[in-house]
C-alpha cells in the first residue's frame, strides 16, 4: 500500500507499526482480488484435474458470461435490489422514521427504536429464519393473508424479490433511521427557527432547510447501504435459495451457485471480479463526491 | 374568528402541536408493529415443543431449550463463535491501533494515500471477495482453519478499523505524548503508555463492534469452515436445522433466540455506557 521506491531508512522505521495491518490486508484482501483477476481467465474448478493444474483459457469465461442470459438478468436483480431495498427502502424510510421520532411522545419512540434496532441487530441467520417464518407458507403473512380470504401460501415463489426487499429494508433500516437521527439532531436550531419566522411550512423547512445541511451524511449513507446490499447472500439462500430457478439470483448468489453448485470455479470468480469492479467503481464515484463536498 | 377564538381557548400553535405529536406517534406506532411482527415468531416458537411457521399454533414449555442445550448441539458451537470473535476482535484492535497512529501523526504524502485507499478498502463487497477467498484458501491449503478464517475475517475488518482508529488519534493533541519523549520513551512506548489509556473508549468500541459482526456473520464461515466441529453457531443453525429434512423450527428457534442474547446484551451495554451514535459517528462522519 505505501510506495516502495519513495521508502528511506527513517521513512521505514516511522511506519513499522503498521506492518502486521498491511500484511494482513494485502494477503487477504489484495491478494483475492489479483488472484479472482487471474482465476477468471483459467478453467479453475471445485474438484478434478483442473482443480489442481488449471488451464489458461484466455477470455472464455468472459465471452461465456455476456451470452449468458442469467448474467444480465441477475444484474438487474441486483439493480431492482439496491434500487428498492437501499435507496428506496432503506433510505426513504429511515429518514421517514427519524423525522417520525423526533416528534412522536417519547415512550412511543423509545419503543418502537429498541424493535426497529432489534431487527438490525440480532445475528444474520436469525434475522433471516424470522424473515423466512413471516413470508413462507402458513407463516404470518399468510395466516393474515387467510383473514381476508387471500391465498399468500407462496409468495416465496410467486414474487420471490419483492419479499427480498421486503426483507431487507425491515433488516437494515434501523441504520439509516439512526443516521439520520444523528444528522438530524445537529441541524443547528436557530437556522430552523429562523425559517419559522420567515413563515416557511414544515414540509418547506426540511426540503429546503435541513435536507441541504445533511447532505453530507445522506450522500454517506445512500453509499454505505448500496454496499451493504450489494453484498446481500444469506438472506436470499435463506428465503428463496435464489430461485425458484435463477428468479432471485442477485450477482453474488449467482457467482456462489456457478462456482460451488455447478462447479465453475473459473466462471464464478469471474463473475465475483466483475461484481468487486462494481462495488469499486461506487466506491470511487462516492470519494470523489465527499472530496467534492468538502471543498465546497 | 374562528382561529382567534382557539388561541384564546387552547393556545393554538399549542394544540397543533399536539395534534401533530398524536399523528406521529401513532403512524411511529405501527410501522413499529410491523417490524415487530417477524420477531414474534421467534418468541412463541421457541416456547411451543410442536412449533411450525405459524403464529397461531401456541404452546408451553422448556422442551426446545433442554433438547438444544447440549455440548455437541450447543457448546461448541458457541464456543467457536467465542473463538472466533474474540481472535477477529483482538487482532483488529491491535493491528489498528499500530497501523492508526502513524497514519494519524506523521501528515505526509505517503499516509494521506494509504488513507485514501483503506477508505476505498472500506467500501469492497467482502461477499463478491468470498469465492475468490475459497479459491485462494484450497490453493494456500488453509481451508477449513479457524486460525485462517480470523485472519481474513480481521483484514476484511481492519480497513474501517484503521479508518475509526486513526480519527480518534487525530483527536488526541500530540503534546503529551512529545512530553513522555522528552522524558526518554520511545514512540511506541508512548504508544503503549499515553495515546492507549486514553482512546480506551475508542478500543472498546472497535473491539465491541467487530466482536459483534463476527458473531453474526454467517457468510465468511460458512465458506471457509467445513468441518461440523469447527463451525460457529450462525453456521451450525443453518446446517443442521435448515438441512435436515423436516425442520425442527421450534429447536432453530429457541437456538437463534440464546445465540442472539449475547449480542443483543453487548448492544444494550454498549449503548447505555457509550450512546448508540458514537459506535457510528467514527465510520460515517469521517
């Protein structure tokens, strides 16, 4: 991570602590990366000869993945997923909430936070059997469903990302609503109150008053939850395995199912690089607006 | 006339205000019901010895509990999750704590890089890393190796550990740490006497953090970890509940519910000492 050549006696000695970390990180972090690059251009597989001794197969698993219907369709998978779930979701609903609880009676937002925090907190798999209980087959939705004479048994397979979404913004919103309680809290009062005698409506004062002052924090954490759901896998092998066929295959489901299921090693790494390039391309986009932000 | 009258009579903006404290409360009110609801089944499964999904199917009794409560079904799990929390825990504080402070002390070219690219480091999607990090772990033969699995676990942490570690030190005015070198100590004997002691708050809540997403994380170890023996609980719930044919929900669920009281303990303690906004304030405001 520091630059080899530039490194003087004095330079050495001044960043020996952070060794271990960067050892750490190029082994296991760097070196995935390097090794997905060059994985994706071999025939790597899960068991067998070419396990062991791969062959250099040139752009094979590229060219195999742009005619591969399922790959463009596990794309806008992941696309509606973000879309919805994160942006929509994630973000609407959270900043709906923290607007919700800085005015509601206080038992009532004491409440609600500790089982909105709950759903975030408790551990992945159980957040994810609790999701699969409330939507599979004589699960909750469906004995509501029965009330009013619907039949919800197989939502699972009928619209398996809406309950994806659905799933995820009831797992990750607690986030966003404590961002923005945090942002929204140190919007300095006297600009507010100031926007009250200038007889701007409520509505007025947080579109045009309090949304700009925490642009930062927003642009923040529209960026952090894309990633978080970018990286969204036990929740869809938990709900839907990512089927029923490849109906529920966002990019990292279909990288494991290619890789393990149908034991293309090659192929799934290749398919994990192109998703690694994704994240990476947000990520630099998101930099560079901070960067921006900062010197505005 | 008519508004005039009100002012007079209930203090107007006053009772508009309260109108509007009903109205948000109530909706506050239900979207928390809602999100109440996949919890609840949670609850009256564990407790019910002929659990399925259904809600409306109740019962009583200790039977889950004492059935799941066993040292092969139970204990190791757990106690692999301990391991590995405890080593991704230690291992990312420690290293981040050495990695931050000259990133955070000598303002040159070379750390104002490197904390450019922990910050993108930060950001990557460890899922898509996941197959790559099988394929590297055969290659390497460390598979299913718990010592293997922390140290990706904890590089897969440090990034946004350095990232919180380095603004907490930045924090800290140089100027006692120059007073203990001209007392004779060295750099990381002011390390370890001075800038230690006081972002203790600071190293409490990296290690608690990163205690607490090992402890959740079901991905990594699902990958890494073959062997039953060596698996951690969130592995353990999804392999031999979620794959065994008929599933004992009312076992997974009175499982998930004492896999989860550790974490949910750890957060309320956090919280109560700390406030919950500072265990994020470091990763977000940057």
């Amino acid at each position: 991570m520091i630059s080899k050549h530039k490194r003087t006696g004095a330079m050495l000695s001044k960043y020996t602590p952070v060794l271990p970390a960067v050892i750490l990180m190029l082994v296991f972090l760097l070196g995935p990366i390097i090794w997905s690059v060059y994985a994706s251009f071999t025939n790597v597989s899960l068991v067998g000869a070419t396990a062991i001794h791969p062959q250099f197969v040139g752009l094979d698993n590229y060219v195999a993945m742009f005619k591969d219907p399922d790959f463009f369709k596990s794309i806008w998978l992941t696309v509606l997923l973000i879309l919805f779930s994160a942006i929509i979701g994630q973000n609407v609903l959270g900043m709906f909430l923290a607007v919700l609880s800085s005015k509601a009676a206080v038992p009532v937002r004491k409440v609600s936070e500790v089982i909105i925090v709950l759903a975030w907190i408790i551990p992945d798999v159980v957040g994810c059997y609790c999701a699969y209980a409330f939507f599979a087959g004589e699960g909750t939705v469906d004995t509501f469903g029965s009330f009013f004479g619907l039949d919800l048994s197989s939502l699972l397979y009928d619209h398996p990302m809406t309950v994806i979404v659905l799933a995820n913004i009831w797992r990750g919103t607690a986030f966003s609503m404590m961002i923005y309680q945090a942002a929204l809290n140190d919007v300095p009062e006297e600009v507010v109150e100031a926007g009250l005698i200038d007889g701007a409506k409520p509505m007025r004062i947080f579109f045009s008053i309090k949304m700009p002052i925490i642009k930062r924090s927003i642009l923040t954490n529209l960026m952090l939850t894309t990633l978080q759901t970018l990286s969204v896998f036990s929740l869809i092998i938990i709900l839907t395995g990512g089927g029923p066929g490849t109906n529920s295959s966002t990019l990292p489901v279909l990288a494991y199912d290619q890789a393990f299921k149908f034991s293309k090693l090659g192929y799934g790494v290749a398919i994990s690089a192109v998703t690694i390039l994704i994240g990476g391309i947000f990520s630099i986009v998101y930099m560079r607006m901070l960067k921006t932000e900062k010197e505005d | 006339m008519m508004s005039g009258l009100q002012h007079s009579r209930k203090g107007g903006l006053g009772s508009r205000k309260r109108t509007v404290k009903v109205v948000y409360s109530i909706v506050l009110a239900v979207i928390a019901v809602i999100f109440a609801l996949p919890l609840c089944w949670l609850f009256i499964a564990a407790f019910n010895p002929h659990a399925t999904l259904s809600i409306t199917n109740t019962g009583f009794s200790f039977d889950n509990f004492k059935s799941v409560v066993s040292w092969d079904t139970f204990g190791d799990p757990i106690l692999n999750s301990f391991i590995l929390s405890l080593g991704t825990a230690l291992l990312v504080v420690i290293c981040s704590v050495l990695a931050a402070y000259p990133l955070a002390r000598f303002k040159t070219k070379v750390s104002s890089r490197s904390l450019n690219i922990i910050l993108f480091a930060s950001c990557l999607p460890i899922t898509s890393l996941m197959v790559p990090v099988y394929g590297i772990f055969v290659q390497l033969n460390i598979i299913d190796s718990m010592t293997g699995t922390i140290l990706f676990m904890a590089a897969a942490g440090l990034p946004m550990g350095i990232f919180m570690m380095r603004n907490f030190i930045a924090s800290i005015p140089p100027d006692l740490e120059e007073a203990a070198w001209v007392d004779g100590a060295s750099r990381l004997g002011a390390l370890r006497r001075i800038v230690v002691p006081l972002m203790m708050p600071s190293i409490v809540v990296i290690f608690i953090s990163e205690f607490a997403s090992t402890w959740g994380n079901f991905f990594v170890p699902f990958m890494l970890l073959m062997s039953p023996e060596k698996q951690p609980a969130a592995v353990s719930i999804y392999t031999f509940f979620g794959q065994h044919g008929t599933v004992a929900y009312g076992q997974l669920a009175a499982f998930s519910l004492l896999y989860s009281i550790p974490i949910v303990l750890i957060y309320v303690i956090t919280e109560s000492r700390v406030g919950n906004n500072s265990m994020m304030a470091g990763s977000v405001k940057g």
